[in-house]
C-alpha cells in the first residue's frame, strides 16, 4: 500500500512537473541600442499579449560597445536572445560563430514578403547560405541644407558635382558667413568622415574593397585616388570653410551640427534621416513662427552612398530560437514601423513604397534609389569597423598636417592590400 | 591693501572655475533638450527629470547605491583587518605581500575587463552583482589598504597592546578597540571607495546587460546614442548621478580632508 | 589561537582579491600575449607565436607616440600641473587674506564640488565649455577681444592636450589640493613662529619652512597621481576618442582599440603587459618610498 501511495506521489508529481513546464513562460531578452525605449515597450507589451507564455525583457547598451559586448558573450555562452546589430558586423559575428542560422525558421514560418523582399539581405546571409540577421530598418545620408542661407548666397540650384560643392560653400562664407558644408572630421572609431570618403571614392568609380566575378577580392583604388579624396575635405578645413572644431566632432548627428544648423551658423550637413527629424522640431521649438526652410537632396555627382541599416539577429546561445524568430518576425511586421518605431525605414521593398512623403525629406528617397549596400567592404575578409577606424585616423592626420595625403593614402593602400 | 584684492580676486576666479562645471550641469538639466546649447533662449522645465524616471531610471539609482554600498562594506572589513595585521604583527614575507597589494593601486584596469568576463562567465557570474561587487572592493583595496595602515600608524601601539596583554580575544581587539579609533580613516577610505565605485562604468558595461541590474553611469552612457544624444537625458542623469556624492561630500569635507593626511603624512 | 593562524586568517580576504583580480588577469594577458587570440576568434582560442606581439609593438611607430603622449603629456605635464597648482590653491586657501574675510570655509567645501562629479559627467560638461560655437570659455574669450576667432579646444594640435590636462585637473585637483592643506595646517606653530622671529619673510618661510615639512605628502601625491593618470582611460577617451588622427592616443586607449576595434586580443595584451612593467617600475619606488618614510616601524 504504501509503495502504491509512493509510486501515485512520484507519478502525480512527474505529471505536474511535465505540466508546469509546458505552461512556463519563456523569458526571451531583447536588447535594442536606440532612443525610444518606451515605445520600443509599448510594441513588446503588445507582442506578449498577443504570445502569451512569452514574455520580453528589453535591455539597451550603449553602440559604442555594442558590437565587442556580444561577440564577447556569445563566446561563453551568455548574452541576449534576440539581438540588434549594424548590418555591416553580421557576416563578422556570423563568422564567429556568435549568431543563430535561421534558415529553417525562415522555410517554416516565412518571414515578410520573402527573402528577396529585403534590402541589405547579402549582408544579413553567409557565402554559404545561412542566414545570420534579419534585415530591420534601412537609412542613408542625404545632403540636408536651409534653402533661405543658399539663397542668401545667390544659390539657386543645389550643386551637383564635388567641386561646384566647394565652390558654393565659399561663396555662402563669403556671402553670408555662414558655414557652407559642416564636415564633421572627427577622428573616433566610428567616425563620419569615412561616409564621406566613400562617397566621393565611389562617385568616380573607385572602391577600397571590390569584387572580382571569381568571387576574389581586390583593391580598386590607387593611393593617388585614395590621396584626392583626402585633399578634397582637407580644403574645406584649410580655407576655413569648413571650422577647424569639426575636427572634434565625430558623429553625424552630433549636437554641434544640430545646433548649427538651427541657428543657421552652418547651411549644409550629410546626414541620415533622424537627424533632420531632430533639426526640424528644434527649429520648429526655437522659432515657432518662421516657415522650416530646411530642405534635402542627393550628394554632388549623383553619388552613391550607402544603405546603412540594422539588423535582428538570433544568439546562438538561446534556448527558445522558435520564440525569438518569432519575436523578429513581430518586429518586421508594418505595425511596427507604423505605430511603435516611426522615422525608421523598413528594410523591407514592400513596406518602403507604402511610406508617407514629406516634402523636407524627399532627398532621402531619391538618395536610398541610388545607394548600394556595403557589399564587398563587408563580405570581404577585413571588418568594415576595422577599416572605418584606419581611415578615420588616416583623414585625421592629414588634416592637421602631421602627414601629407599621399603617405596616408599609402598606408591605407598597403594595409588593405595586406588583408586582402 | 593691493595684495589682498589680488588675492581675493585670484581667489573668486578660482572658484567660479571650480564650481561653474557642476553648477552648469544642473542648470542645463532644467533647460529642454531643443534649447539646452542656445545661449538666448532657453525654456525651463522638469521635463528631463520626469522622462528620466519615468524610463526607469530610479531603479539604476538603486542598483548603484546597493552594489557601492555593500561593496565599500566589504572593502573596510577586508582592509581593516588587512591594515591591522599589517601593522601590527610580524610574519614571514610581511613586505612581499603588503607590496603585492600596494601594486595594485599602479594596476592597469583596462586589461582587467576581458578576464574576468571569462571568469565570471564561468562561475555564472554574469549579469549579477556579485561580479560588480567583487570588482570594486578589488578596485578599491589597495588604496584603502594604504590609507589605513597609515592612520592605524598614528594610533598608538599601546592602546591595543594593553588590550592584548589583558587577554582580550584578538578579534575583538579589532572590533572593539582598533575600529572605533580609526572611525574618522575609515569614513575617508569608505568615502573615496564609494566615489570610485559610483562613477565606474568599464566593469559595469561588460557584467551587466540586464536592464534592471544596471548602474547609473551605464544608463548615463548609452545616452550617447548612434545618431544622436539625447542631451536632456544625459544632463538630468549626471546631474541626479552627481547629487549623492555631493550629499555625502558636503557633511565629511572636514574628516576627509584630516583623514587623508593621516596615511601619507607622518610626523 | 596561535598568532600565526590569526594573521593567516585575518589575510584570507585581501588574498582572495589579489589573487583573483590581480594575479589571474595579469597572468590570462601575460599569456595571451604571446598568442594571436582574435576578437573574432573569441571560441577557438589563439595560436601560440611567441614574441611577435612585442616585435610588432616594439617598431610601430604608432607605439611611439602611444609612449610619449601616456609618459609626458598625459603623466608628466598632467601631474605636474595638478600638483603645482595644488600647491598653490592650498596656500591660497590657507592664506591670511582668505582667512581674515572667513572664506576658507567655503573655499574648502566648493573642492568637494569637482571632486564628486563623477568623470564622465565631468568631460561631457567640459566639452561643452570649451565649445568653439556655444561654450562658455570662448564667447568669454571673443567677448572681451582676447581672441577674435573662437579656438577648437579639442581639436587644435596647439590646444588638445592643454585642454584634456584642464578637464583631468578639474576633476582631480581637489584630491591634491585638500591632502595639501591637511599637510600645511600640520606644520608646528612654533616653528613658524621661530622663523618669523629670525626675520624671515612670507616666502621665505613659505620655502624654508613649510615646503619641507610638506616634502613626504608631495611625493606621495606625485606618485598616486601618477598611477591614476597613466593608466586612465575614460577622460582621453571621452574627451577626445584619442585623434584627432590618433593624435592623442595614450596606452589605455590604444590596449582598447587595438582589442576592440581592431580585434587583435593578443596584440592588446602584450601592451597591457608593457603597461603593466612600467607602472610596476613606478609602484616599487612608491613601496620603498612609503615603507622607508612612513611605515618604518612596521618592517
């Protein structure tokens, strides 16, 4: 009798245990680098109503560290689940072994309109065809300046080539003086500089990483080239046109460039998106009754830029990949964007056509036709942070003289050569 | 005459330069975030603040004082007993190990961070406070050590000989005798550790990812977003970050600044 | 219980640190500096190569100049302008004038002021005074004609490393400056006394009497700050990213980027390890120093 009463005990107990365990919520942890936490809540709140036994912790880190923390993490097993990453380090971090192949997830539950709806997907796969990240949200730099400064300075028509630029920009200083183009020339790991370096490279055709059709990689620059593009932004610094504090100002969306821009101390920037966002309701909050005389184009000599964007990668140390996968598939679905992550671009060709047009902003779409995808620079074998970081430093010592272009130009030459 | 309002004058100068930074702070964290760099205009709110709390930040306000706290705790006990034997009882290889810890205030921290992420990443130390924890009174043990051994210097001997003669159980020589004497070298020790600890971030950054384990300077940090910073987060963070230091500061200036001649200056 | 077994036991807890937190890391870098342990890398582990991390180091010219900002501007000039001026103030604030209209007080607790700003608050606030566009610094300057066009603090090559001395002295000069005057209030009245009745005038005692009196708290101040300067990150960091260019990069900065950025974990611990040689070099000095004058009696 008593062996019986023990036996239903354990057997009772083992069914509750398989029970409870079946009901356990599954704690998935999302970590989200950007501002607007509170509304990237709201979305997640919504997320657990709609999944219940799923419930969503958000975490934020800093961008600066984000990248070294979760390569770090995901070497000993530990770190997020869901995680929220440039799109230029998933092939790294993939590579490294620190995210989640979702190809499988992707062939049972879908995800969007497809694959090939998503922009950015070569960066977001392997050579080999896993699948690291999922492509989120998508930007690029659009030239933004005040039409009333330009017009001030007898400038009716945006220039369109790099030298026409140069010359508008003295005219404004002569004119106005006022700031033509506010290069921010800083020199930080993730300095702007190096955007405006490739813009001008690829412009002409040049490029410091490129591919060959047998899939090799090679360098389609010569240190000549490499040099030109140097001495084009140390002219703006040299004349004075553009201020010798860029020098410490290494963010494209730095305060100083919002706030110049404002008060009309500086005239043009190259910038993303969110940043005019901010330009604009600073302006609208400081001068409630002047009309927005802020206005956007493509960068001079229909130049390329990039399409920058983020990610949603899944941790290769998760327990709940189903959950996670479907939490990212949550985060790429139009609501999101609409209600809860507004001012963001989806990475996403369907979802894109569908946004609303302000007429301030059209330079972003015309900019996002022409823009590229890092390609080569981040399929091919040295990190594009790496680079950024070499080129950065580079542009820095030229402009403050303690090198000339051309030996900085070889250096960057050689290193990359060296990698490659 | 001449001589004092050179004096005087050189002295207001240096001080609006030493107080004009902080004073700053606070009041840029009562301008909004659109006017906060326009020298003509400004518009005044408490609009900071209340983002501020309202994304949670009272909880960091706890996680900070809770991890600097128990850690100065710990730091004084370690280096009250430390300084003791140190000061007062002969052993084998007394100097070796007294300067084993001594170099550790000349300790690069930098290259600290990635080890012990391993090591705790082992011991499932992540993402706990104990790792902070353990990190700071390692920070801070060194310094304090010094600092103590130097005032206990000044005690004399024969307070806690006496004692010892009497039969008093050792321990409670120290507890009872040493501590009480040394209150004032402690408060500095446990004043300077805990401003270390408060302001740190390079261990906090790489050992706590969970939002609601963070400390204050973390949440200060990523303030700095990628695009842009969202200044009127950030001066209403350094300005409640700075708030407790200056509130404990204030009251010990006196003690602090005798108690920190007592390590390094012996007569 | 047995004297031993007491202080053994009464060690336990400051071993414990030394070994976890001193001992192991210097020892995980020491050995992975002979590897080339990759960020990137992270879960195979490194490959052994011997000395190349050091040769590498050794004959970059990067490292050079990584040299000379940590050891003479970021350590010699920082320091030496923190414990100059630290001097000063405790004077200043010591002195009979500020006495006489009874503003020590208030002179001593404004210290505590810069000192409790924690030091990321502080570079962010600097950086905003010494703003070419809206800091407080140059608009003062341009307003009363000393200079015409604002100056870029934080990146003129003439300026940036001036101005990072200023922020890291602003936030740590009060440290300085309050052992100063605990040292100055210490020295024996009658001494001042017997100098003053031999003739001697303010400097003259200021020199022969209480400048050698101060001798022991000035050295002990030289070498902390010297710890705390040449190892620091945050301030080089946070002020200026190290550049422009790599301008301002000091040792810490450069252990961070060549791991972080760069990935190359073994190269970066190699320098920590310099880093590391170095600063032992300057903490057994303090040792000797510390047990010869002030704990003399206890060895």
């Amino acid at each position: 009798m008593k062996t019986l009463v023990n036996v239903l005990i354990i057997v009772t107990g083992l069914l509750l245990t398989i029970k409870n365990a079946a009901l356990a919520e599954i704690e998935l942890s999302f970590r989200f680098n950007d501002a607007g936490q509170k509304e990237m809540r709201a979305a997640l709140d919504k997320f657990e109503q709609m999944n219940p036994g799923i419930k969503v912790e958000l975490q934020r880190i800093a961008w600066g560290s984000a990248r070294e923390q979760f390569l770090r993490e995901a070497a000993v097993g530990e770190g997020p689940d869901v995680v929220h990453i440039a799109q230029v380090w998933t092939r790294s971090m993939g590579d490294a072994g620190a995210l989640y192949d979702m190809n499988e997830l992707i062939e049972e539950h879908g995800i969007g309109e497809g694959w090939g709806d998503f922009i950015s997907a070569d960066l977001a796969s392997q050579d080999d065809g896993k699948i690291h990240a999922i492509p989120w949200t998508v930007d690029t730099f659009a030239m933004v300046y005040r039409k009333d400064i330009l017009e001030k300075a007898g400038i009716t028509e945006f220039p369109t080539t790099w030298e026409g630029l140069h010359e508008a920009s003295v005219q404004i200083k002569e004119k106005t003086g006022a700031v033509g183009w506010a290069i921010p020339s800083g020199s930080g790991p993730t300095n702007s500089i190096w955007f405006f370096l490739n813009f001008y490279w690829w412009s002409n055709g040049w490029s410091l990483v490129d591919r060959k059709a047998d899939g090799s990689y090679y360098i389609n620059i010569t240190p000549e080239q490499i040099a030109e593009g140097l001495d084009y932004y140390k002219s703006y610094l040299d004349k004075g046109i553009n201020p010798q504090s860029m020098l410490n100002v290494t963010n494209w969306g730095a305060q100083e460039l919002i706030e110049g821009m404002v008060r009309g101390d500086y005239s043009i920037i190259s910038t993303p998106e969110n940043v005019l966002v901010q330009i604009e309701s600073a302006f609208k909050e400081r001068y409630p009754d002047k009309s927005n005389p802020f206005a956007s184009t493509i960068h001079p000599k229909s130049s390329v830029t990039f399409v920058g964007g983020r990610q949603l990668g899944i941790n290769v140390n998760t327990e709940h990949a189903e959950a996670a996968f479907k939490l990212i598939k949550y985060l790429t679905d139009e609501p999101v964007y609409t209600d809860h992550y507004a001012g963001m671009w989806p990475a996403q060709k369907t979802l894109i056509k569908q946004l609303p047009q302000v007429a301030s902003h059209k330079g972003y779409k015309d900019q996002l036709i022409l823009a590229r995808s890092w390609g080569p620079y981040s399929t091919g074998p040295i990190p594009i942070p790496t680079m950024w970081n070499w080129v950065g430093r580079g542009a820095g010592s030229v402009f403050i003289g303690e090198k000339t272009s051309i030996e900085v130009a070889n250096e960057i030459y050689e290193n990359i050569k060296k990698e490659l | 005459m001449i001589y004092e309002i050179v004096v005087l004058l050189t002295a207001l100068i240096l001080f609006i330069g030493i107080i004009y930074p902080t004073l700053w702070v606070f009041i840029a964290s009562f301008k909004s975030e659109e006017t906060i760099f326009s020298n003509e205009y400004a518009t005044y709110t408490f609009d900071n603040y209340i983002e501020l709390f309202e994304s949670g930040f009272g909880v960091f306000i706890y996680n900070s004082f809770y991890i600097c706290l128990i850690s100065v705790i710990i730091t004084i006990f370690a280096s009250v007993t430390a300084a003791y034997v140190f000061s007062r009882k002969k052993f084998k290889f007394k100097i070796i190990y007294f300067g084993s810890i001594m170099l550790g205030q000349t300790f690069p921290w930098i290259i600290l961070v990635t080890p012990m992420f391993i090591l705790f990443a082992k011991l499932g130390f992540l993402n706990n406070h104990i790792s902070m924890i353990f990190c700071y009174v390692a920070v801070s043990l060194p310094f304090s050590v010094y600092l103590l051994v130097g005032y206990l210097e000044s005690v004399p001997r024969e307070l806690d000989e006496a004692a010892l003669m009497d039969g008093c159980p050792p321990f409670q020589i120290i507890w009872k005798i040493i501590f009480p004497i040394m209150i004032p070298g402690i408060i500095v020790t446990a004043a300077y550790s805990f401003l270390l600890m408060w302001s740190e971030y390079l261990f906090a950054l790489a050992f706590l990812t969970k939002t609601k384990l963070k400390t204050m300077p973390l949440e200060l940090y990523a303030f700095f977003g990628e695009h842009t910073t969202e200044w009127g987060q950030v001066m209403a963070a350094s300005a409640v970050t700075t708030i407790p230091t200056l509130l404990l500061f204030l009251p010990l200036q006196k003690l602090i600044s005798e108690g920190l001649t007592a390590g390094s200056v012996k007569s | 219980m047995k004297d031993n077994k007491f202080v053994f036991f009464l060690l336990i807890p400051s071993f414990f640190f030394i070994v976890f937190f001193y001992l192991y890391p210097t020892l995980y870098n020491l050995f992975n500096s002979f590897t080339d342990l990759n960020l990137f890398k992270l879960r195979k582990g490194g490959n052994w190569i011997g000395f190349e991390n050091y040769i590498d180091l050794f004959v970059d010219p990067e490292f050079i100049r990584v040299f000379f900002n940590t050891t003479i501007w970021l350590t010699l000039v920082g320091v030496a302008v923190r414990i100059i001026l630290g001097l000063l103030l405790a004077f200043l604030i010591n002195s009979e004038t500020l006495k006489k209209y009874k503003l020590t007080g208030l002179f001593q607790v404004s210290l505590i002021i810069p000192w409790a700003t924690p030091s990321i608050v502080a570079v962010v606030v600097w950086r905003m005074i010494l703003d070419p566009q809206v800091g407080f610094v140059n608009q003062t300057l341009v307003k009363y004609g000393i200079i015409t066009e604002p100056i870029a603090f934080l990146s003129n090559t003439s300026f940036v490393w001036p101005s990072i001395i200023t922020i890291i002295t602003w936030n740590t000069l009060p440290l300085v400056t309050l052992t100063f005057l605990a040292s100055l209030k210490s020295v024996p009245a009658e001494l001042l006394d017997a100098a003053t009745v031999d003739g001697a005038n303010k400097l003259q005692r200021a020199f022969y009497v209480i400048l050698p009196h101060m001798i022991p708290s000035i050295i002990v101040m030289i070498l902390m700050s010297t710890f705390w300067t040449f190892n620091n990150f945050a301030y080089v960091w946070l002020a200026t990213g190290a550049g422009p260019g790599t301008f301002t990069n000091v040792m810490a900065t450069e252990v961070y980027l060549k791991a972080f950025v760069d990935g190359r974990m073994g190269y970066s611990s190699a320098l920590g390890i310099v880093m590391a040689s170095i600063m032992t070099v300057f903490g057994i000095i303090y040792l000797r120093m510390i047990v010869k004058r002030n704990l003399k009696e206890i060895f």
